[in-house]
C-alpha cells in the first residue's frame, strides 16, 4: 500500500507516525511546508517560507499535481485546519484527518470562519482520529449529529522506549518541563511557582527543556525572580535525553491552558516521574487526583507552587503513582499497538 501523509514534516509526532508505516513495509511519501529528511521516505516540499492566501493557492496546485504523480491509495493529513483543509481541497478520497489538539480544541472558539473551515474538513473526511477521548467529543460536536468514522488513537510510547528503561534513584528535589515555549504551555506560571516552593523546599530544582518564541523572556523571568541557581535552561533534548531526564527527575510539570492527550505525560508516567499537570479533560482520562498525580489550574501559580511541595514532600504519593502509572501505560499507550489500529483503518478504506 501507498500512503502519502500531508503535514509538519518537521514535527516529531509526525515522524514517528511516518516511521512506523515505513518500517511496517509501507510505501510512504510526505508533502510538507517545512523541509525535513526522513529515512525510508521522499519528502516533497510546498512553498517554504510564503504566508497568506497566495500561499494556499500555490500549495493546492502543487499539492493536486503531486497527488498525481505519487497515486497513493490514500491520503492521511495531520491537523485539521490547514493541512486538513488542503486536503480537502485537493478533492482526494480517501482522505484520513487527524486532528492534533488546538485545530478543535481552540480554533473554532477563535473564529466564526475557522469553525466553519474545521467542521467541514471533519464532515467531508472519510475517517477521522484524534489522540484523546475528551477531543473526540468535541470533534463529534463539531460534526452536529453526523456519523462519521471517528478513532482515538493516542500517540503512545514506543515498545521498544518503554521496555528499555532502566531502573534508577530519582533526584528527589528535581522538577521537570519538556513543554516548548509558547504561551499556551504557560512556563512563565511554572517558574513563578517555583519563585514560592524554593521558599519552603531551598533545594528544589527546576530543569526547563525545549525552546521557542518566549525563550528568551523566560529566562529574563528567572532572572528577575532570582531564580539563577534554582533553574536550569537545557534546551532542546533529543528523546534519549527525554528518558535520561524523566528517569532521574521526582517531578515532572506540564500546566499548558489547552491540551490532548501529550506524549510527554504519557513518557512521565512510563518513567515513574510524578505528574503534576494542568486540570484539562484530556488529563483526567490519565490522572486520577490524589492518586497517581496532582491536576492544578492552568494559570494559578499559588495553586502550583502547592502542589508541587506536597509533591516533593510526600515520597510515599510519588511511590504509589509509580506502580499505578507504568501499568497504565502499558494497557493503554503502546505505541506499536495503537497503530496496529490504523493500520486496519487504513486497510477497510482502501478496499
């Protein structure tokens, strides 16, 4: 079978998804705004750096007389606004839409016009998936009654990932973020909090991984807060660095204001870290309070600073979340199995 997947070539969950297919013997190409070499596949490329309406011309065009000269048997585009609504365009069947988060989620609040874009994409797709129980729903809303085959496929951790992770001391004052630095991730909120848990726990520390637009601001932050010796900036990990990271860190914190399901938290759970993560829908299909996490409120840095002292104060919470959240993810976020699902999807589609 051929597949030919519409996105952010550039995107890590996309990778991963374009690696699985094509290690599974799949024939696969790639059509993507951003330039990115994946091995096994070819990755064409749209019009890199334009923006505007003129770019989405240029793109359909391209994108049509590409899908002529690939002739995939289907077409997978990963996020539901923009790639999704170019493949609608397109006018290719069959046509999978995955939606990743913010397309459903905050799109459609955003604008009359975006909601319209995002609902039709869904209606007109021949199947449909999203990484969360809380998303499908909304996407289901969005649909306004009409039936449409919708999965939730969550973007797990690898076999492989998961069973080579190795048993170790945790650094028990260290507090991990992997989110990048965008304002929807609310770093800013972590590192006031941490401003109030130092007070009370001296040896607390933060580590702060990723990069992005409020990089620079973040930083500036800590140094205004005094924060120099308490948080370390570690840039961009690649994903053994990720494991490294979960495996010797007490904590890990995610507070974002919207949210799916995030392979981040999945990885914490996995690595026994204890989650203390924004109080989202999506998260609650994980985390249950009090028990193998602590869920706050996105952007109440009081309210995080607490938790995450009762967090680092209580070893025997943080033990028992251990147990419970590695079972978890091995019932329910294997990578390899959850695709084995789309590989049936695509399979009735294409017969």
């Amino acid at each position: 079978m051929r597949l030919c997947f519409l996105g952010d070539a550039g995107s890590i969950h996309l990778q991963r998804w374009i690696n699985y297919f094509v290690q599974a013997g799949y024939e696969v190409e790639v059509i993507s705004f951003r330039p990115c070499e994946i091995k096994g596949t070819k990755v064409h490329l749209l019009a890199h750096g334009r923006s505007g309406r003129l770019a989405y011309i240029e793109a359909l065009a391209k994108i049509r007389g590409l899908l002529r000269e690939i002739q995939p048997d289907l077409l997978h585009a990963h996020y539901a606004t923009s790639f999704g609504l170019l493949a609608l365009l397109s006018g290719f069947k069959p046509l999978v839409v995955s939606a990743w988060g913010s397309d459903v989620l905050v799109a459609p609040k955003e604008s009359v016009f975006l909601r319209m874009i995002v609902e039709q994409v869904l209606r007109h797709a021949d199947a449909l998936t999203s990484d969360s129980a809380y998303m499908s729903e909304r996407m289901r809303e969005l649909l306004k009654g009409q039936e449409q085959v919708l999965k939730t496929v969550t973007m797990g951790v690898s076999k492989a990932w998961f069973e080579e992770i190795p048993e170790g001391e945790k650094k028990e004052f260290q507090i991990l973020s992997l989110r990048g630095h965008q304002e929807i991730y609310n770093i800013d909120i972590i590192i006031e909090a941490m401003a109030q848990v130092i007070q009370k726990i001296p040896q607390a520390k933060l580590v702060v991984a990723g990069e992005g637009p409020e990089t620079s601001a973040l930083k500036t932050l800590t140094s205004s807060l005094g924060l120099e010796k308490s948080i370390d900036f570690v840039g961009q990990l690649p994903h053994a660095a990720v494991q490294t990271y979960l495996n010797e860190s007490s904590i890990s914190v995610s507070v974002p204001s919207s949210d799916a399901t995030a392979v981040s938290l999945l990885e914490t759970m996995a690595c026994g870290s204890f989650p203390v993560v924004s109080d989202l829908p999506a998260n609650r299909e994980w985390i249950d309070p009090e028990v193998n996490g602590l869920l706050v409120p996105a952007k109440d840095a009081p309210a995080l600073a607490q938790s995450l002292v009762r967090a680092l104060e209580e070893k025997e919470l943080r033990e028992k979340a251990q147990t419970i959240n590695k079972q978890r993810v091995k019932d329910k976020a294997i990578w390899e199995d959850n695709m084995r699902e789309m590989e049936e999807l695509y399979r009735d589609l294409t017969r």
